[in-house]
C-alpha cells in the first residue's frame, strides 16, 4: 500500500526542482564564457537583440498571466483535497520555470549569432529575476488553497 508524502516533503520536493531548474542558468553561462566569440558589430546577433528582447518581455508577461489561470481553471476542475491544491501549484510552478528558462536559451542564440556578450548577460539578468520572483511560496500557496475551498 503506498501512502502519499506529507506537505513538508512535497514542499521540498518543490523547492529542490526549483534550485535545480534555477542552477539550469549556470551551463549556459559556462558555454558563453568559454566558447562564444568576440563580438562583431553589425553582425546577425545584433539584428537579434531587438526582436528576441521583445519575445523575452513577452515571455515574463506571459507567464505571470498563465500561471495564474492555469491554476483558476485546475482549481476549478479537481476535488478540493490538499494533495491536488499541492499537485495543481507544482504544475503550474515548473510550467513557470521551464518557461523562464527559455529566455536564457534566446540569450545563447544572441551571443553565437555575434551579439556582445553584455546582451547575453542582460537576458540572463532577466531570467534570474523571473526565477526569484517566480519560486515557491508559502503565501501563492495559500491563496491557491483558498480558490479551491471556495
């Protein structure tokens, strides 16, 4: 008989994935620090910035609105146990994350297409500050446990 974990190791569970994923940035960083270039002006990466910024604003807003519906609409179609409360935030929270780290992949492309590498640190400034603003709490975890009471 298998039984389920309690709330405090599931919440560990959350938090270590999100170090995990968080640390994710660090290879990237490696990779550019020891492989990419020089950058050369007027090259390709810089006719990248521009657009790929504005997919990287997009993507931090889009986040932050489908986080949040993602977990209205699983609130809204699941029973109301603490276990699904806990599985619907953990879904919602790694979609999070495996999103933000997109940004920092568009970075990569920016500096292997001969952006400086200023840029790429600029990208990757705003995928650390998703993942900070964006980790498990306590706090969204409460509200989240709310919606499905109600």
């Amino acid at each position: 008989m298998t039984s389920t974990p309690s709330f405090s190791t599931q919440w560990r569970v959350l938090q270590v994935v999100w170090l995990a994923v968080f640390f994710s940035l660090v290879p990237y960083t490696l990779i550019v620090q020891m492989m990419a270039g020089p950058s050369r002006p007027g090259s390709l990466g810089d006719g990248l910035v521009m657009p790929l910024g504005l997919v990287a604003a997009f993507i931090v807003i889009a986040v932050a609105f489908l986080r949040r519906t993602i977990m209205k609409r699983m609130a809204a179609s699941m029973d109301h146990s603490e276990f699904n409360v806990l599985r619907t935030y953990r879904a919602a929270c790694i979609f999070t994350w495996i999103v933000l780290e997109s940004i920092a992949l568009l970075a990569v492309v920016i500096v292997f297409s001969g952006a400086s590498r200023f840029m790429f640190y600029v990208f990757l400034g705003l995928a650390v500050a998703g993942f900070v603003y964006f980790r498990p709490r306590r706090a969204e975890y409460q509200q989240l446990d709310e919606l499905f009471q109600a």
